[in-house]
C-alpha cells in the first residue's frame, strides 16, 4: 500500500519560499562568479549555494544571504570536504560577513521556534533586496 504524503505546514513553504528567495538574492549578489576561485560560472549546473552556518545549525541564518557564498562545483566540493579550511578561508574573505554571523547566530539560538509572521517578513524583504539587486 501506498504511503500517504504529508501536507507542509503554512510555515514550511514560507521558510522553503525564503531559502528559494535567499539563493536568488545571493545569485544576483554575486553575480556568475565564484567567490573563492573568480571563475565565472556559464551555468547553474557550476553555480552552487553554500552556507557558511548550515540550514542544520541556524535555522534563521540559512535564509540570511550575509551567511551564503556562491561557489564553482570545484570550490563546492572543496567547501564540504575542507570544513576549517573553508572556515579560514572565510575568515579571510570577509571578516565583517563571519562577525555578523557569529553574533546573530548566538542571538537566534535564544529565540526558539521561528514563527509565521517572522517567516513573512523575512520574505518580504528578501523579495525587496532581490528588487533592489536585479534593477
């Protein structure tokens, strides 16, 4: 017998509407370039979304593009492979980005479960920056 699927909650698809949001706003940030090789990437096959605290470990970071980079398949396959090596080379890269994530990362671990409404106003200002990049 078939397994019934379970329907997402209100707050699933909006937190999947801010990641999707997040990535594209990143994309547009960064452009078709790999922020640690300069690669440009010709297509979305080599331009990958990484995150420098896992969706796993801060739930709110993973939707804040402060917290993600683009990176060619060669570099991604580093990043996962050479977690502090890829942690230093952040550090490098960009300082002021690491200290913003540090310190809303020990913020967000106090707040709990994210809520509806915080999901929709992350939303609405993704869409906004996004806007703002793609103009």
């Amino acid at each position: 017998m078939a397994r019934k699927r379970r329907r997402k909650s209100a707050q699933t698809k909006m937190y999947e509407q801010c990641l999707d949001l997040c990535r594209d706003v990143v994309r547009a940030r960064d452009g078709w370039t790999c922020c640690k090789c300069g690669k440009q990437c010709k297509s979305n096959y080599d331009r990958h979304w990484s995150h420098i605290k896992g969706r796993g470990v801060d739930k709110r970071l993973a939707y804040d593009p402060e917290n993600s980079v683009i990176h060619c398949y060669q570099c991604h396959l580093w990043w996962h492979a050479d977690i502090p090596g890829a942690y230093l080379w952040f550090k490098g890269y960009a300082p002021h980005r690491l200290a913003y994530i540090d310190r809303w990362h020990r913020i967000n671990m106090a707040k709990g479960t994210i809520a509806l409404g915080e999901l929709e106003t992350a939303r609405d200002e993704l869409r906004a920056k996004l806007l703002e990049l793609v103009k």
